[in-house]
C-alpha cells in the first residue's frame, strides 16, 4: 500500500460525487414529468397542520381493497381504438383490478366530446386521429361498467396546459409566471414538454374548471372525478401581475416576498388554491351528491411545499372522498417509512387511503419484485388499496399479477367507513 495522500483521496472523493451527480441528473431529464418521484421532504418542513402525536390505531380494511389502473393516451395506446380498451377492461377483469382511472383532461384538450371546452378555447376534443372522432369516455363507461368497475375519470392535467396550446393563446392572461417572468417548465427525456399553469386566484380560470368537472359529472354516469398532484401549481409561481395586486390588496400594499419559499406567501397561495377545490367540491355535489369525489397527490409536505396543495385540509373540510396517494419510490426503505407515518393512519379515520405505485415507465422497468414488495408493504399497513401507474407498464406479467391480486375483492366505501376495533 502507498502512503496515503489526502489531496489525491479528496480528488477521488469529489470525482465519485460528480458522476453521481450526472447520474441523478440523467435520469431526472429521462424520468417522465407526470410521475417524477417526489425527493422526501424532511418532518421539519413547512407544513399547514401537524397531526395528532398520539397513536392512531389501524381501522380494519373488512377485506376491501381498491385495486386501481391509470388509462392515459401517453406512452400507451390502449385508449387509441375501440377493441383495444374494450379488451384491456376484459383482461383488467381478469386480472381481478376494480377500478379504472381514465384520463380526459391532458395535454391542454379533453378526450371526450367536450361543450365546455369548445365554448372556451375552440377545440371540443383532441384532435389527434384516433381520438377526435370517439368518445373515449362514454366507451370506458360502457365497457367498464359491463365487468363491474368503478370508473372515475381523471382530470390528469389539472391546472397545466401546453405552451402554446389553444387555451393558452385564447387566454394568455390566464397563465401565472414565476418572479422573473417566466412561465414555461420543460420536462421529458427531450424536452419534449414544455407546460404552464393556470391561475388558480382567477375567477375565469375557477370558472372554467368546474364547468369542465361539472360537464363530466352531469352528462355522463360516472362513479366519481379525480384530480391529481397537478391540481395545485409549482410554488415558483404566483408572480403575475393578477396576483400581485391581489396580494397587495391583502397587504396593504405590500409586494409579495421574493423567496417563494417564505411561508407566509406559501400559505396565502395555498389558500387560493383551497378556494378552487371548495368551490369544484360544492359544485359536484350540487349535481350528484354520491358522486366520489378522488384525489390522487403527493404525500402532504411535498404537495404543500412544492405544489400548493394543502390536501390535508382538504380531507377535514370534506372535499375529497378517497386518496391515492402517490409513492413512486426505488428504495423499499423510503417507501416503508413513508407508509408508515402515523398521518396516514389518521387520515383513514375519515376516507380511504390507497398507494399509488409505480410499475414502470418507457423509459424505466420496473422489477416484478419491487411490484409485489411495495403491494405487501401497504397490505401489511392496512391501507386501503392501491393503484398502478400505468396499464401500458403491466407488459406480459400477467401470471404475476394474478398471483398477486388472487380473489376479487370490492372497493372500500368511503360513505361507510368501519369503526375501529369493528
């Protein structure tokens, strides 16, 4: 062994940090923006309310288990013909899965022939060829309902659009910047997704979303709605001139903080963002009172830090029926112990709690092992369910799935949760 030299280990040392650093970077451009895994946010974050500290005890799942499936028209083509949802629903059946997500908001267009849309930015449907002429929406309905599923459609874009989409160029005035006036966000292995958001503060944007809701909720026999992480806005933003003078009014006169990480200028966004969710929520119910109610976000200090979203208020003042919470993480250590916060438990004193879990993406595989521990994990846990991301990623592994999901099984009911000890 030679002498050991501390300016060569130090060298080393900050060689190996660079490639991992290059590795981690690789793969955040190569890791699709609608299921980025969340970076864990630290006990201490910033945080709307802190949950009881006592122990809640596990409520009974009763045998129950929302076993959920996300259908988007990204990266997988079973919503682009016919025969081809019809006999993805067949094999879903099959499979003994529940419950079917299918998007209808992405991209800036809905996928159903839409009235609201046409009224607001001129384009009812999307106009891509397999899609402009369906209704993919009613065909999920009809072939979903056939097997049994509780179908829910999924608002996936929530408050985005595509840069330059007709919305956009309709509404220019509607898109929120960051504080250097900005306002695009790129994302995908080729930057291929370049995405704004709406203003959640403005009446016409609020207006135009519950329209958008409430058209589904009325005209078609769906068995819910859901909303996702998208359904808040990165907390970069905030910085147009429409919510600059909001917020001076509330201040008088007083310009919004420059670091958009100071809490008082997260909370008084969050609010906004609530505001909308309470207003959706009332406007639901007004139309179809049983109608489920979902959301699907990050766990709740990302979601509040990063997005806006005070989904855990949400939960207390009755806007949300059901939660598919999304932990899409590698290491089975981060997942047990994200599961196993004791906030979790607590929330499903209230409503079902599913994991949403990640069974691969174009551009990563997922091992059937991962699959199969993350789903004993939450099983152990007494969660209410689960939900895969997404039905392209099931691949050939259908021997696998059905050994993991081997009796059938019903979905929990959020109007009758059982009572602890029950």
């Amino acid at each position: 062994m030679g002498k050991f030299n501390s300016g060569s280990w130090q060298s080393r040392l900050r060689l190996l940090l660079l490639s991992f650093l290059g590795l981690a970077i690789a793969l955040m451009i190569n890791f699709p923006f609608w299921a980025v895994a969340q970076t864990p946010v630290s006990n201490n974050a910033i945080s709307p309310a802190e949950p009881p500290t006592n122990q809640i005890q596990l409520r009974p799942t009763n045998n129950n288990e929302l076993r959920g499936i996300w259908l988007t028209n990204v990266d997988s083509n079973v919503l682009f013909s016919t025969q081809r949802l019809q006999q993805a629903i067949t094999r879903l059946k099959r499979l003994k899965f529940n419950t079917l997500y299918p998007t209808v908001w992405n991209g800036g267009h809905t996928l159903y022939p839409s009235k609201v849309a046409d009224k607001y930015f001129g384009v009812a449907i999307d106009p891509s060829p397999e899609l402009k002429n369906r209704d993919i929406l009613a065909e999920t309905l009809e072939f979903g309902h056939d097997q049994k599923f509780a179908v829910i459609p999924w608002f996936e874009y929530g408050l985005m659009t595509e840069d330059g989409s007709e919305l956009m160029r309709r509404h220019p005035d509607w898109i929120t910047k960051r504080r250097d006036g900005s306002r695009v966000f790129v994302h995908g292995e080729n930057n291929q997704h370049r995405l704004v958001w709406l203003n959640p503060a403005k009446p016409e944007v609020q207006k135009f979303l519950t329209d958008l809701i409430v058209e589904v909720v009325s005209k078609y026999d769906v068995d819910g709605i859901q909303l996702d992480d998208h359904f808040g806005m990165p907390a970069e933003l905030g910085y147009d001139d429409y919510t600059i003078a909001l917020y001076k009014k509330d201040h008088f006169g007083k310009l919004p903080p420059d670091d958009f990480n100071d809490p008082q200028w997260i909370s008084w966004r969050a609010r906004h963002v609530t505001k909308l969710m309470q207003k959706l929520s009332k406007a639901v119910r007004a139309i179809k009172p049983n109608c489920l109610i979902s959301l699907s976000p990050n766990p709740r200090n990302f979601s509040y830090v990063k997005y806006l979203q005070d989904w855990y208020t949400w939960v207390y003042l009755g806007y949300v029926d059901e939660l598919v919470v999304q932990v899409y993480r590698d290491n089975i250590e981060d997942y047990q112990r994200e599961l196993s916060n004791p906030e979790w438990q607590e929330i499903r004193q209230k409503i079902p709690v599913a994991v949403g879990i990640l069974t691969g993406l174009r551009v990563q595989n997922v091992d059937m092992r991962q699959i199969k521990g993350q789903v004993k994990i939450a099983r152990e846990l007494a969660f209410d369910g689960f939900s895969f991301f997404f039905y392209e990623s099931l691949g050939n592994r259908d021997s696998s799935f059905e050994s993991l999901l081997f009796n059938p099984a019903n979905r929990p009911d959020s109007r009758n949760i059982a009572s602890v000890g029950n």
